[in-house]
C-alpha cells in the first residue's frame, strides 16, 4: 500500500493554457474523488468514479473542467483554457468502495495560473 | 444545502495546553463526521471518524464528540505539543456518492 499517488506536485502555466493533473489511488480502491482546494478553505467536492463511471460531475466548476478515470485505475483532471481564478490545489483522495466511509488522500497538485 | 462552520479560525496555545476545536453543520442528515489534520503545503490525514450512531472516539490524546441533534463536533487535544501545529479540518460525509463537505478549518499553533 503506497498511499494515494498525485502527479506533478507543483504545476505553474500561463493563463490560457491546458493543464492535466494525473491520479493514482490506493490499489483495489474502486472509488476515486477530486477536491480543490483555496487558500484558507477546507476543500470543495468536484467529481468522482465508481470504478471507471463518474457518477458525479455536476459539481465540477465549469464545462472547462472533465475528469477521466480510464479501466478504473488512475484518474486525469483537465482544465483547458486555464484562468487565475483556477489557481489551487487539486486533491485527489480514493476508498475501497461505496460503502467504506473512510478516504484516504493524495499530497495534491498546487496549480498556479500566471 | 450542508453547510460546515469551523471555530475559532486560529488558535494560539502553550505546549501542554488542553483545547477544543469546534465544527458545527446545518443538516443532520449525515453518514458520519470526520477530522483531518492538514500540514502547509500537504494532503490530508485522517484523524477520527464518528459515525452518525455514535457520541465519541477517541484516539490516543485526540478525543472528538458528535451531536447531531444540535449540529455540532469538537476535537479535544490533550496535553498538546509543538509537533500538533497543523490546520485541523471537520467534514460532514452526505449523499450517496459519500462526499465531504468541509469546513474552513482551524490553525492551530502549539508554542514550545
């Protein structure tokens, strides 16, 4: 069990670009979440999957933002045409299934839009 | 709409000090309530969860309480310590896809 995997932690563009943040949870964790995260706030429910099905994605911050999470292994979060306002830290956390209660995090992906 | 209320927003003790750390929430329809420690720059750790059922848990010098009837957890920390410096995050976990709702979380400062 190697924990919760984010890839990169650190990740600086200019506004106007694509940026594409990768996940990799727990292994046999069929459950997959993403969080933003501001300054001073507790973090915010975007989207997740069930195995390889996003149930939830009307949280997701603008038609700017998708998710995938290919063969229900790890996850990409994209954001295309970046703006300021994105700058933040993108978490990603899994569990084993629906019905475990208990998420386990990843250190997160800070973004700064430039 | 849940909503998760943190105070106080900061918190300043001597090492060796009790404290509470209060978290309150508007809906009580929810599948448990958990606490995390976040260090600057990093992910979060769970620290306690407390099922909808239960009052309390406890681990180690950490003890935190569940009411739901009048929306409110605290944490407890016990004879604190520098090492406990972090911002400590509550979370209402709702809905069928068992998401978090957090509040804004309180920093706390243990002086040596």
């Amino acid at each position: 069990d190697t924990g919760v995997s984010q890839d990169p932690r650190h990740k600086i563009t200019k506004r106007g670009q694509n940026v594409t943040f990768r996940c990799d949870p727990i292994s046999e964790h069929n459950r997959l979440y993403w969080y933003r995260q501001t300054l001073g706030q507790g973090p915010e429910f975007l989207t997740y999957f069930q195995n390889e099905a996003q149930l939830e994605k009307s949280r997701l911050l603008s038609d700017r933002f998708s998710a995938e999470r290919p063969k229900g292994s790890f996850s990409t979060l994209e954001i295309q045409r970046t703006e300021q306002g994105d700058s933040a830290m993108y978490l990603c956390a899994s569990s084993y299934d629906w019905n475990d209660e208990k998420l386990f995090f990843g250190s997160g992906t800070q973004l700064s839009v430039l | 709409k849940q909503e998760v209320t943190q105070i106080p927003a900061a918190l300043s003790v001597p090492e060796g000090e009790n404290l509470v750390l209060n978290c309150s929430f508007t809906d009580s329809a929810i599948y448990n309530l958990q606490w995390f420690r976040q260090d600057p720059g990093k992910g979060l750790t769970s620290l306690l969860l407390i099922q909808s059922s239960q009052r309390e848990q406890t681990s180690g010098r950490l003890n935190a309480s569940l009411d739901k009837s009048s929306g409110r957890s605290t944490l407890y920390i016990a004879a604190s310590q520098p090492g406990d410096s972090a911002t400590y995050l509550c979370a209402a976990q709702i809905g069928s896809a068992r998401q978090l709702t957090f509040g804004s979380g309180t920093q706390l400062t243990v002086l040596p």
